[in-house]
C-alpha cells in the first residue's frame, strides 16, 4: 500500500503497537473524545532516535493516531530558542521551516528527560476538528492511499497559529518501550481449547495446534485455519478430567530436510487404561496413561500412517481410574500433566524432550506426594529422547542415568515394588516440577541448536506458592553422568531456596505411602537420605529457579515463554525473554542480561509483571517465537464455552 506525503522527507520504515495515553501539560485543543478513533493499524511515517536503526521517536500510524516518545510541547519562545534550551546539542532529528525560513516543527532528545519531543510553534489539534481546518495550507502533510489526510502541519490562517499540528485521531505520548508494539488476532475464531502448537519445518507460517478436548490437530496456514483438521485421534485418546486429553507437539527437526523425515508427535492421555502393578506408590491399580504418538504426513501434511505410541513401553502415569484414598476430598485428582514437547538437533543427533506434571495434588490441603522428587517414575520430570531418521525414540547414550549402577542396599527393603523398578529412569533428565506446563528452548551460538530449556512451572495454592521459569541446562557428558541430572525442589521448595524459608514453611507438607493406603514400606515423598538414589544433601543443593515470583492478588499461573533469536525487534531485545501469566492474562519482559547473570530473578510486583496487558486473563497458554520473528501464542476462554484462538505480538514494519 502506498502513502504519500508533500514534503520531500523520507518516509523511514516502521513497526507499531499500543500505547500509554498521556498528555503534554501545555494546553492544546482538544475536541475529540476519539471514540472513533479505530485500534492501532501499521505504522506509515516514523523518525528513528538518533544513532539507531530500529528504535523510534515518533510515529504516525495508519489511522492517524501520532506515538511519541516523550511529550508534545508548544514553544514558549521561537522553536529555535526551545531547541537551544531544552535539546541535547546535536540530536534535533527532523525539522519543518516555513517560507521565511523560521523553524515551526521539530523532533529532539529532551535534556532533562533523555526522551524524544515534539516542539512546536503552533497548537495541536485533534479529532472532529481535523476536517474544519482542511482548506487552510500545509507546510507539511501525510496521506493515505486514498488521499485522505492523517495529519498536516498548518501555515497560519482561519484562526490558526503558523505550526499548527492537525491530527486525524489522537497521541500517545510518553511511550514506554513496548508502546512501539502491537497485539492482533492472528485466527480469530474456529478454535475449541487451542493448547500447544509448533510451526512446521520449512513451510513458514504454517501451525498445527493441538486442542485439547476434541482430540484434533488443526491447520493453520498464514493466518487462515483449514476447516478440515490433520488429525482427529478421538479413537485413540480420552479427557478423564483436568488437563488432560491431547496436549503437547512437535515435528521431526529434519522434517524439510533433503531427505525428509515428515513426522509429528503428540503427547495425550490414552483412552485405554493401564495397570501398574509396580508403582511405588499406588501399587496394582488401573490408572490412566499418558503417551507420545508418532503420526507420519506427506509434504501436503497428509496422513499416510497410522498413528502408533512410540517408545511402545513409554507409559506416563496420568492418575488413577478411582483415585483413592475413598474419603472425600481425595488426596489426588487428575490435573497437572504438563505434557509440552520440543524438538531439536544436536550435531547430526536429533531430540525429543517432553514435560510432565505431578498429577497428583493437595487438593487445597497442603499434602503432595513426592513423585516429583522420585527418579524411578516419569511424573514432575522432564524428559530426553533421542529421534531417529525412521521415526523412532529411545534413550540417548548421555542421558544421566544411562550407565546408573545401584548400590546393593537399597533402602526401605525392595519388596514391593521389584527392585528393577527401583533404578531411576533413563529418560529423566530432570526433576522438582509440579505443572511443567510449557516451556522454552533457548537459542545458542550455533544456529538451531539450544543451549537450554526454560521451564514454565506452574507453582503452588493461592497466594502460598511460587511461579517458576526453570533454566535447565541442555549439556551432558558422553556416556552418561548422574551428576548431570538437576533437581528443581518441589514439593521440597518452591522459590529461590537460598533466600526462601525451606520447607515444610514454604510449599507443601509431604503424605506418605501409608496415607494413600499403599505398601508401608513405600514410604513415597522425598528420597534424598536414601542411599542407592541421587542425593541431594540440603536445601541449598536443590536447584534455584531462573525466574519466580510469589502468587499476586487472585492467584498466578506461569504459561508459554520464547527468546528472542531475530532481527524482527529493536536490536537491544535480542536474547531476552517473554512468557505469559494465564492467570493476569500479561506478558513479561527479561532482559538478556538478568538471563547471563545466571542470578536467581525474583518478579516483585504485578506491576513488573504485566510488561503488557493481554487483554485476557485466564486465557493464554503456549507461546513461540515464529519464523517471521512476531510472538504467537494460543488461547482460549474458560469452560463452559472453550472458544480459542491464536494472537500476534510483533514490531511491525
């Protein structure tokens, strides 16, 4: 779309968003209440700050509303006495003169503030007054590509001071950084429970989204969702209650590759359950799984195999079918699976990694079992597996507990469960997590090869909890080492364990086997002074968080996160990371250099918190980084109704 303005100033290219509205001090004429000024469209004219390439000072944006970065001032004297007393020598940026050659307009950087103002010899005017003044000349002027006109800087005349400003809508001035971006329904509508989602290699904005209850893949591509979804695994999945259903996914990493390996996995609850005659504890019940599928596509993203669960040993405890103890409430009810899944490459190797949940739960009584502390099962965990060419997964060969050798005391007696059920699981990379609901990979040095995952952590009851982004390293010495396994504290401790009170004053109180009627010699809980398992010695030994932040008024729930890994946002973001609250309905900001100093970052206020405002609390869920450098995350609107759908937060051009 063209645009057009009558002075010969160069149109610079510029990227838009939402903004604080403020007012400069100084009276200006304000008519308008700009009711009908429309949400920010792209921007069409902007001025860079001075010595940078990708931050701005000012803006006008598609439907006339200008964006500042400081305020709006009228010159109490001639514009270039204003500039002499209140601009940084040497950083006026832009300025328009009249035919006398007396400056009437000028964008500078403001001594006392370092902003970026907006002078003039005239007032400013805005809204409903835009069209009474039409007919009276500009110095200066920018259209639209019909020829309206969106703003125009007024000669003297009909009233009008010489540097008037006439503006089609409004300003925003005092612009803080993020009032450069801008947030928009990328799928508006179609969507039931939208959960996860992944971009497919190689075929730029397309996304396969999973929801969580229909058990559908979903298609979108550019913005447009295909009515027919990719897959419908209804036969093999089930929703028994809480979070359960069809969670996480992720493509083959050489899926556009030369030869190409076209498969998708998804990680759901499988419909049929399963026993677990050995489960440390809860022995011999039927309980629910949860399962990786592998599903094989051709390049049109159709189906040419049948979906098959891969490893084909792999089960997730998801819960049981009667959740016992019989008193009501229960001690456990199905929730808290986590269930997210990323996929990278390694060298030549390819991976796999799954997130799991607790399951199990206090269900508001301060109880939880220890399982997330237990290497020997899958819950509270995240997980490693190596992806072949042909689709299959097993342990990668550096996985920690690879080359495990138990000691032969193993305490208590191993009677029940066996004592192979008691070597801690070889696709468990790490442990500690209630609801690893999502979480991120971090970019390293070598173009698609992480360095790190951050996991999304969803913490404890109401305001007694903490929110946690774990930094879990994704470096492992060949061969195996149990040294490398990390283990993230919970239920021991929720927080930065070194300046939080350590368990049982922070977090939960643990229930043993005995109060969930299983074996008394299952003790459950935590196995830190057991010889024969990793041992954590202290509190202190656990590790800290990257991120945490004490639950806020009405709660908190940590959701999606993604770096920053292209030129798409000002320079100075690049590395940094933003995750979402689906609780506060906000997105967050952490700047590169908290994430190097490798510190414990502790979120102290709402207010840091809410970077930006969604607009939608108790709806935002997974997010990404795309390949066009914009963020997307999915959403949907709370039971009964489940609508969803996809949003945009980008730096727009």
């Amino acid at each position: 779309m063209a645009w057009f303005a009558t002075s010969s100033l160069r149109r610079e290219a510029f990227r838009c968003s939402r903004a604080i509205i403020g007012f400069a001090t100084l009276a200006f004429l304000r008519i308008s209440s700009f009711a009908d000024c429309p949400p920010s469209g792209d921007f069409v004219w902007s001025l860079h700050k001075k010595g940078t390439l990708d931050e701005h000072a000012i803006a006008l944006d598609s439907n006339g509303t200008l964006y500042v970065d400081g305020d709006v001032v009228k010159a109490t004297t001639t514009v270039d006495n204003w500039l002499t007393d209140n601009a940084i020598p040497g950083t006026t940026i832009w300025k328009v003169t009249n035919s006398g050659g007396t400056v009437v307009a000028a964008v500078y950087q403001n001594k006392g503030s370092k902003k970026w103002d907006l002078v003039l010899s005239g007032t400013l005017v805005t809204g409903n007054q835009f069209s009474t003044y039409s007919a009276v000349t500009a110095h200066w002027n920018i259209n639209n590509s019909a020829g309206n006109p969106l703003l125009a800087l007024k000669r003297s005349g009909s009233g009008l001071a010489d540097g008037t400003l006439l503006l089609k809508c409004e300003t925003k001035v005092n612009c803080r950084d993020q009032d450069w971006f801008f947030q928009e329904s990328w799928v508006a509508s179609g969507l039931n429970q939208p959960v996860h989602f992944t971009f497919v290699p190689g075929q730029q904005l397309t996304m396969l989204i999973t929801e969580l209850g229909t058990f559908r893949i979903r298609v979108v591509q550019n913005g447009s969702l295909l009515e027919a979804p990719m897959f419908d695994l209804s036969s093999l999945l089930t929703r028994p209650g809480g979070q359960h259903g069809l969670m996480g996914i992720a493509c083959h990493p050489k899926f556009d590759a030369p030869t190409p390996r076209r498969f998708v996995y998804i990680y759901g609850t499988s419909s049929t359950p399963t026993p677990f005659p050995n489960d440390p504890y809860r022995p011999g019940v039927l309980a629910w799984t949860n399962r990786i599928y592998r599903m094989e596509v051709n390049a049109s993203l159709t189906q040419i195999a049948t979906p098959a669960p891969v490893p084909y040993d792999l089960y997730v405890y998801a819960g049981n079918t009667t959740p016992t103890p019989s008193y009501t409430p229960y001690m456990e009810r199905l929730d808290h699976t986590g269930g997210c899944l990323r996929s990278y490459t390694d060298g030549a190797r390819s991976y796999l990694l799954l997130s799991t949940g607790c399951i199990d739960h206090e269900m508001d009584l301060g109880h939880m079992s220890g399982r997330p502390q237990d290497a020997r099962v899958l819950v509270g965990k995240l997980l490693r597996f190596e992806i072949k060419d042909d689709g299959d997964l097993v342990i990668p060969p550096d996985n920690p507990f690879v080359s495990w050798t138990p000691v032969p005391t193993l305490y208590p007696p191993a009677t029940a469960p066996t004592p192979t059920l008691r070597y801690p699981a070889k696709e468990v990379i790490a442990s500690g997590f209630r609801n690893p609901f999502t979480f991120a990979l971090r970019p390293g040095p070598t173009p698609g090869v992480p360095i790190e995952a951050w996991i999304g952590n969803v913490g404890g009851v109401e305001d007694r909890g903490f929110e946690e982004v774990d930094r879990v390293r994704l470096s492992f010495t060949s061969g195996g080492n149990r040294n490398d396994h990390k283990n993230y504290g919970f239920p021991r401790v929720e927080g930065n364990s070194s300046s939080s009170p350590a368990w049982p004053n922070e977090g939960y109180e643990y229930y043993t086997g005995c109060e969930s009627e299983c074996d008394p010699d299952n003790y459950g809980g935590d196995l830190w002074e057991w010889n024969g398992f990793p041992q954590i010695p202290s509190i202190s030994n656990l590790e800290p968080p990257a991120i945490y932040y004490l639950r806020f008024f009405g709660g908190g729930s940590v959701g999606g996160g993604a770096f920053i890994s292209k030129d798409v946002f000002p320079s100075k973001y690049l590395g940094d990371f933003f995750f979402l609250d689906f609780v506060h309905g906000t997105i967050s900001h952490i700047t590169s250099t908290i994430i190097d100093s490798g510190t414990p970052y502790r979120i102290s206020s709402k207010e840091e918190l809410s970077w930006w405002d969604t607009g939608q609390p108790q709806q935002n869920y997974d997010l990404l980084e795309g390949p066009d450098g914009a963020l997307y995350w999915t959403w949907y609107a709370s039971p009964p109704t489940g609508v969803g759908g996809v949003n945009r937060f980008r730096y727009v051009e």
